[in-house]
C-alpha cells in the first residue's frame, strides 16, 4: 500500500489546532498535541556557565536542546550566550521544573521564560484610541502618510497650503487608510531641528481641519512633548515618536497623562547625524533591547503596555544589510508583546536595491509591506494608500487563513 506523505509548514498554534480538527482528533487530545508541534528557538544572553549547563541538563532530559559556548561544561568561560530549542510542551515542562528550584534565581527566570513564550503567541492586540477600542491584531492597518513640510525626502513641499493637506488627507482616508499620521518636521537623514514653534505653525491648522471630520484617527509624528500636547488640544489621537520617548523628558508623562497610543520607534543617533556610519553586531538583537528599553521608559511614567506600539524603525540608522535583516526576522518583535508598525514605504534601501528614484518605488515598497505581513506587522505606515490597502487585504486572506 502506497501512502500519500507531506510535510506540513504549520507555524502557528491555529494552524496546529486546525489541522487536528480537520481529521477529527478529539478536543481534549488537541489541547495536549498541539503544544508538542511548536518548536520555538530562544536566545538567551551571557548566563552562568552554571545555569547553562543545568538548562542544557534539564532540556536534555525532556527532548529538547540547549547549545551553548565551548568551555561551558568545564566552566573555562564565565558566561555562554545560547539557544534553547524545545517545544512548547517541552517548555512548559523546563518552566515547571525551574519554578521549584531555590537557587541562582530560577523561579524569577521562570517567569520571564513564560512571558516571553506567552507575549510572542499573542494575537490580541487592543489599542484604545479615542473613544474606540481597537484590537491591532485582528487584521492589517494601514497608516497614511501625511508630512506638512518642504523637505521631507518623498513628498516635501507637496501640500503647501492647509487646503492642499486636508484634500490629500481625505484622499488617503478615502483610499482606505485606517490613521492618518501627520508630519511638521522632516527627519530624514541629515536634516536640522527646526524649532517647536515653526513645527506648530505647519501641523496645527491641518490637525484642527481634520479633527472636524467624523471618524477619522490622527496620528501626529513628533518627538516634541510642546507639539504633541498641542496636537492633542487640537484633536489628534495619537503620538508617533521616532525617538522612543528619549529625546524629550517630556513626552513619556504625557502620554501617561492623556492615555493616547504612542509609536515607539528605534532610531540610532538624531536624524542629522543617524546614517553616518551606524554599526550593529547583532542589529535585531539591539533594536529589541533598545525598544524593551523605551517601554520600559514609559511604564515608568505611567503609559500602559496597551497604548504602546513598537517600531523598528527601517532607514533611522540603519546601513542597507540592517534593514533587510529587521525586515527578515520582524517576528521577533513580537515577543514584546506589542503590535508593530512597519515604515518602508520609498524609503533609500528600495531605491539601492532596484537602483529607482524615489517616485518609481511604488512596487519595492509594496513588496516589503508584504513580507512585512508575513512577519507580523500590524500597521504599516505608506505614502500610497491605495495600492497597500489592496496588498494587504490580499496577503491577510492567506496567512490569516486557517
């Protein structure tokens, strides 16, 4: 007898579950199989060679697998990065174990083990966003761009006057954008600051205009906490800061205080001088830090986990290889338990690619916003709204499909 054989890419707990339920397995089998077909690889940086070894142990003894240093065993190293490779099921059971011990802080690791695992499964995403809640994770949203500026490096100067902006704006709301994100200052590489006062001057008459219009939500793209608190008497919604709450001390206490989403973005320097030979030895790896960093900046002021969106911030600092490794390995983001936004849309590592001005990039950015998809962003932030709305809900159909 001849067998029909495949090999199953099933990545997600759904995908698992739906499989089992298509041939029939009982319910109460489910619960237990499916966690056995999640292999999940965890880094872990500079442990105890101690604490190494017993990971290496105990993971050993349940069927998974724990790489570490050479030297470890002998403890001719002080500290081993490594890689955990286990199942779910194989985890729960480490966890378990470790929650029992008394020693070299076991118990707290844990839990941040659990988090970890439980914070990247997560698929509900729920944002309150003026008078809505909106869970992030039930779909694509799209962000259209709006910069009310001379200088921005796609559409500088295209919208002059308030009556231009408000036009282009409604194009886009009516194209299918989800969030209009509004921009005074241009923060392209090597731009200047300009002062608080001229960025008011552009962005709070097109935020008053749009605030008059029902339904839509505004985002407003400043690291300044003088605009942004401004922006929000105004009528806008939301803060996108490209500096993760690190360039004014400001910002962080009013976002707290107004209980409005905030954009979190990774940048490396300031945008004068952030593309002048930025460096990373393991850039996902620092983005991820930097980012756990910035919500860890706005916890402390107040600001809830569920108000915080995280950026990776594709082009701030960033050399060509570094962007396309945040955009190869974006669901690693998602162990931070946040929904993410992805920014590509025209931006330089396009135009290096397929050697294309800015204005023929329409194809390379819808490209990544795709990939993007695929990889767990959640709001993507583009100049052309049309074109992604229709890619999006494309590339939705398939990998939100069961």
């Amino acid at each position: 007898m001849k067998y029909r054989m495949r090999i199953l890419q099933r990545n997600t707990r759904e995908e698992i579950i739906h499989e089992m339920k298509r041939l029939g397995a009982d319910p109460p089998g489910i619960g237990l199989m499916f966690p056995k077909g999640l292999t999940r690889i965890i880094h872990l940086s500079d442990v105890p060679c101690p604490i190494a070894n017993l990971l290496k142990q105990e993971l050993l003894s349940r069927g998974g697998d724990c790489a570490v240093a050479h030297g470890t065993l002998t403890h001719s190293v002080e500290t081993t990065d490594l890689l955990m490779v286990a199942t779910e099921r194989q985890y729960r059971k480490l966890i378990g174990k470790l929650k029992r011990q008394k020693f070299f802080g076991l118990p707290a690791f844990a839990d941040e083990l659990a988090r970890c695992i439980r914070s990247f499964n997560r698929d509900r995403l729920p944002c309150r966003i003026g008078s809505e809640v909106l869970d992030l994770g039930e779909r694509t949203y799209i962000m259209g761009i709006l910069n009310v500026t001379p200088d921005s490096f796609s559409d500088g100067g295209a919208y002059p006057d308030v009556d231009a902006a408000v036009e282009h704006a409604l194009r886009l709301v009516e194209a299918g954008a989800d969030f209009l994100d509004i921009g005074g200052e241009s923060t392209r590489p090597g731009s200047d600051r300009i002062a608080e006062e001229e960025e008011r001057r552009r962005i709070l008459p097109v935020v008053e205009r749009l605030a008059r219009e029902p339904g839509l939500r505004i985002s407003v793209d400043t690291y300044k906490a003088g605009v942004a608190r401004a922006a929000l008497d105004a009528g806008a919604h939301m803060i996108n800061d490209i500096s993760g709450l690190r360039f004014d001390p400001d910002m962080a206490p009013l976002v707290a205080e107004r209980d409005v989403p905030v954009v979190l973005m990774h940048i490396l320097g300031t945008p004068k001088d952030m593309q002048q030979d930025p460096s990373y030895d393991d850039v996902v790896g620092e983005v991820l830090e930097s980012l756990e960093e910035s919500m860890e900046i706005g916890r402390a002021a107040g600001i809830r986990d569920e108000q915080m969106v995280v950026d990776p911030g594709i082009g701030f600092g960033k050399r060509l290889q570094d962007n396309l490794d945040l955009l190869k390995h974006l669901a690693e983001f998602k162990v931070l338990g946040r929904p993410i936004l992805l920014g590509t849309s025209r931006k330089s590592l396009i135009g290096a690619i397929l050697n294309l001005p800015v204005n023929e990039r329409v194809e390379g950015s819808l490209a990544t916003v795709v990939l993007g998809i695929m990889n767990g962003a959640n709001v993507v932030r583009v100049h052309d709204v049309r074109e992604t709305v229709r890619v999006a809900r494309m590339t939705d159909a398939v990998m939100r499909r069961n």
